[in-house]
C-alpha cells in the first residue's frame, strides 16, 4: 500500500497511526502545491497538528514553507529548513505556528525536550516525519501522506478519523 517513509534497515519499518484515508488531491505543479498550502492555512487553528508524511523529495518542507508563508501572509517570508534545529517557530498573528522536522530525533521522549507536548495544545503544528511520535499521536492531528510522482507532480492523500473537525476542515481545503 504504501512504501517505507525512510531508509532503515529491512527489519524496520517506519510506524505511522492507522488512519482510514478521507481526501486526496493531485498536485500537478509546485505552484498547485502552494495553493493547497494557502488553503491549509486558511482552516489550521490552534491546537491542530498536521502531520506531513513522506519520502525524501516528496514535498513536505515546500508544502509546509508554502504554509508557513500563507499563514503569515508574506509570500517572501525566509523559513529555513528545521532539519538541524528540529523545530522552527513563527507567530502567525493571533497564534503561533510550530514547524518541526523530526528527522533526526533518536526517541520519541525527546519530543517532550523540544517542547513539542506544549505547542501541540496552544500552537498550529507541522510535523514532518511524524513516525517519530510513535505511538503517542497528537490527538488533533491529521496525516497528510505526499508521494512524489515526477519532478513536478505529487500526491498528497488525507488519513485522519473520519468524524474529526480538523480532518473535515482539511478535506474541504484539499479541493481546490
């Protein structure tokens, strides 16, 4: 169904919540994924938590970038990468906006060190590489999976539970 989200050992086998999928919506173009982005910004409260799953060069960072830029309203805004820093934070008006990349993180009890555990209640939440919370999934939080179809288009598929307000929040922006 789908494949492993990261290099590891064959052994290993990256964890993400079994969450039933309820959208998906084709990105032709880096600029179709900027408009998901807009739109993504447009519905994400405070306390939500969208997790961005994916292999290498599927898009997370530019759909979170894209996010992060609508959510500030400053399409030339510099938002590094949180690949060193692991986290990333931006006040986006009357909310903050957390931007992680847990990438690197070697257990999830380091989330807790980050202050992650805190900004999941107060803050908006992008998480990349999400696996790495395994098994303590935010419990407002939905998994927007990316697939990198060519070097231009991807695919970008909703799991969430069915009957979450974020997750129909989510789907409606995932029509363009």
């Amino acid at each position: 169904m789908t494949q492993p989200l990261i290099p590891l050992p064959e052994t290993d086998a990256p964890t993400l919540p079994d969450w039933p999928v309820v959208g998906a919506v084709d990105l032709p173009s880096p600029q179709a994924t900027d408009a998901l982005a807009a739109r993504l910004a447009a519905v994400l409260r405070a306390g939500d938590a969208l997790l961005l799953s994916g292999g290498l060069g599927a898009g997370k960072t530019h759909l979170a970038r894209a996010l992060i830029r609508a959510a500030m309203g400053n399409p030339e805004e510099p938002v590094p990468s949180p690949t060193f820093t692991l986290v990333q934070t931006y006040e986006t008006g009357d909310t903050a906006l957390w931007h992680a990349d847990l990438y690197r993180l070697g257990d999830p009890s380091e989330v807790d060190e980050l202050g992650l555990t805190e900004a999941l209640d107060e803050a908006i939440c992008l998480i990349e590489w999400p696996d790495r919370l395994a098994p303590d999934w935010p419990e407002n939080a939905v998994l927007l999976h990316l697939t990198r179809r060519d070097d231009e288009r991807r695919e970008a598929v909703l799991h969430a539970s069915p009957t979450s307000a974020l997750a129909t929040r989510v789907r409606e922006a995932l029509q363009p």
